[in-house]
C-alpha cells in the first residue's frame, strides 16, 4: 500500500465499511429478537427457520440484477436505492401479523440488500489496485463483523426496556442517514472525485488487472465469457459451503445460546458478540494475508490458500465446540471458528476482481447468490435438524459442508477470463498439435 500517493480510496472503502456494518445491523436483528418473536407468534424452531429463510429469498433474486446494474450505471446509486428499500421493509417488520405476512415483509427488504454487495465490490473494482484489493474487501466487510457485535448487546437492551418491535423502528433510520452521507462524499469512480490525486488515479489504473491482447489492449468480456467459465462456477459453489456455515452463525447462534446452552438474554447477547469481536479483526487480516500470498505464490493459488484453510479449520474448531462441555470453551470455539471462517472472505471476493476487474460485480452477484443460497437454507434446514435431532447435529452439517467447500475451492482456477472464442481456438490448436 502506497500511502504517498494519496488516500482518498481508503476513505471510499472506509464508507462502504459503515455500510456493510448498517446493512448487517438492519439484517441480524431478527436473530437477536428471535426468542422473543418465536414467544410473541408461538412460532415453532421450523417456523423461524423459515421467517429466517424468507430474507434470502427475496436476497437471492436481486444479486446478479444488482450486479450488472452496478457494473452498468455505478455502485453508489444502485447501493443508495437499496439501501432505501431495504430500511421501510425494517419498519414494517413489527406489522407482519401473520406467518404469511411477515415471510412477504422479509422478502422484500431481501430485494433492498440483494442489490448492495454487488454494487459495493463494483465500487472497490473500481477504487483500489489489484495488489491491495483483498485488504480492501477485507476491510470493507470488516463492517459486516462490527454490525452483527454491535448489534446483539444493543438489540438485547432495546429489547429489555422497550420491546423486540423497537428494535426494528429504531434500525430503520440508520441506512437512510448513510444514504445521505454518501451522497454528499461518495463517488463511483475515481475520476469522479474531486479531490483526488492525479498520481492516486494513476496508481489505482495501473494494477487493475484483467485479459489483454497482443497489443496490450483490454479485452472486452460478454456475459457468456464470463458465466461459461468452469473456475467461476466452482469458485461460486464453494463459497455457497462457506455461507451456509456463516449464516447459520448469524441465523441461529443467539436461539442456540439461550436454548441449546440455557443461556439467559443477556448472557446470550454478550456470548453471540465474541464471534463477531474475533472477526472484526480476521476479516482485514484474511484479506492482506490473501493479497501478500498473491505476491508470492501468484494469483490462483495465493488467493485461494487462506479460504481453504479457514473451511477446514471453522469446521474442526465448530465440531469441537458443540462437544465442550463448558460454556467458556464451547463459546471460545465457535468464536475461533466464526472467526477463521471470516478469515476467508478477503480471499473469496478479491477473486472475481482477477477474473475480470470491469465484472466484477456480475461475478459477485453469482458469488453472493450461491452465498445467498446458503442463507435461504442454513436457517431452515438447522431448525429442521433441530427439532428433529437437536442442536449437535445442525452444527455437524455445517462444519461439513464448510469442510466440502474447500475441496471444492481446490478445483477453481483464479486467473483473468479468457474469452470462449479465444478457449476454443487454443483448444483446437492443442488438438491439432497433439495430431
């Protein structure tokens, strides 16, 4: 990181991080308001599973849309509309007086946050040199860790004095505000910044990566280059592993806690935040270990390596954990494992960014619907292992899967795009030498 050159794409960075912790905020207090909903509704385990279930739902549909918008038209007003979006769906969460009504309700506000990874990783392609960009992913869903700590002990104190409906009335204006201040400060690109450096742009545009031809000019990818690219899909399909295990963490570790381990709510808030305290700081230094791997190792397997160790390792450490017999072991487990499954994520989203820097938000938009696949049916699926089986065995079923997604991962070869008609000319060129 060259700090001589100027520092205006940290600070874009540091306000897509205030967004990620706003935007996790607004979606991880159903977890922490669960005990209390599933009283309030008499909601069976499968019930919230599925209430749970419904967000990425409606999450799931708008990520590659989100994607290509972004790509298209900028990330900042894709994230700024979502972000509106998102938040009346929030308010209106207390209103959902029906099973029905509320799984429509989470629905909803999943198409408002559907739309801002993406747009958000689009941002950072733009922004950052391809050398720092898995610190600066790491850093930028550094807020996704803060959000969900800061989350649960406030959520449980909003709860105890007010209510678990004032939860969601008082975390409906908090992305509104951000709207506003990146609407002052924010820029998509660049060039679009008014203060930046001539020599900051030209650091940036220097190491953005990508194909090129002979004559060293970018090659233009099409969405069929892209998606008909076996390392995409794989590198995708690994990363649905590593979030079915995340968002069983973030679904149901706070209900685990108070019912699985007899916790009280309180106790339950501050155990739950340990996980999220850990990643804060995994989350930056997974993605500057995968940038400093890259250097040494190259591209495909420097970016891999720490996901593939963080897979293995959150799913032992979580086997582990569900076996401690004491609550301070059980909890440092699971907080170790949460936090070198976090560990992975700098690695996992500078990858579409060597895929191809432009497209990058398509190729998330993939990442994040495989992610989101994960969301849809780790909090369903654990309720019904739970109600079936119990706790211990919903958290085997994680740890496999996240243990599965590396192996997977180890097939996906990260390196720029190469488009299909330039594969199949070197592929009948082989052949023709092979003869």
């Amino acid at each position: 990181m060259s700090s001589g050159v100027g520092n205006k794409r940290w600070q874009i960075i540091g306000m897509l991080t205030l967004c990620y912790m706003i935007l996790y905020m607004d979606r991880s207090c159903m977890s922490m308001a669960g005990p209390a909903m599933m009283k309030h509704f008499n909601w069976t385990a499968t019930q919230f599973g599925l209430v749970s279930t419904a967000f990425f739902i409606g999450y799931a549909c708008t990520q590659l849309p989100g994607g290509w918008l972004a790509d298209r038209f900028g990330g900042g007003k894709v994230v700024m509309f979502g972000a509106l979006w998102w938040s009346l769906f929030v308010f209106l969460t207390p209103y959902g007086s029906t099973l029905g009504l509320m799984v429509f309700i989470r629905i909803a506000m999943g198409w408002g946050e559907g739309v801002s990874l993406p747009a958000m990783t689009s941002i950072i392609a733009q922004w950052v040199p391809q050398k720092e960009s898995g610190f600066a992913q790491g850093l930028s869903i550094m807020g996704v860790a803060l959000g969900i700590a800061v989350t649960m002990p406030l959520s449980a104190w909003i709860i105890k004095n007010w209510g678990w409906q004032m939860v969601f009335y008082s975390f409906a204006f908090i992305a509104p505000a951000w709207v506003l201040f990146w609407w002052k400060y924010g820029k998509d690109k660049p060039e679009q910044h008014p203060a930046i450096s001539k020599e900051e742009i030209e650091y940036i545009r220097a190491d953005q990566g990508g194909s090129v031809d002979d004559s060293g000019q970018a090659v233009t990818l099409t969405s069929k280059d892209i998606f008909s690219t076996l390392s995409v899909w794989t590198g995708a399909i690994s990363f649905f592993c590593t979030n079915y295990l995340f968002y069983l963490f973030m679904t149901w570790l706070p209900v685990y806690f108070v019912r699985g381990r007899g916790f009280e709510m309180g106790t339950s808030a501050i155990y739950t935040m340990m996980p999220y305290i850990v990643a804060t700081f995994t989350y930056p230094f997974g993605g500057w270990l995968a940038d400093q791997a890259a250097k040494k190792l190259g591209n495909n397997v420097g970016r891999k390596l720490f996901p593939l160790l963080g897979m293995v390792g959150a799913g032992i450490l979580l086997i582990f954990g569900s076996k401690a017999t004491s609550p301070t072991a059980a909890v440092a487990l699971i907080s170790a494992s949460n936090g070198v499954l976090c560990l992975t994520m700098g690695g996992y989203y500078s990858m579409p960014i060597v895929f191809s820097p432009t497209n990058a938000g398509k190729i998330v938009g993939l990442y994040a619907t495989c992610a989101t696949i994960g969301g849809i049916t780790a909090p369903l699926l654990t309720g019904i292992v739970v109600d079936a089986y119990g706790y211990d065995y919903a958290l085997y079923l994680g740890a496999t899967l996240s243990i599965l997604g590396a192996l997977i991962l180890l097939t996906s070869q990260v390196k720029p795009i190469i488009p299909k008609a330039d594969r199949i000319v070197t592929t009948k060129n082989v052949i023709r030498n092979i003869k």
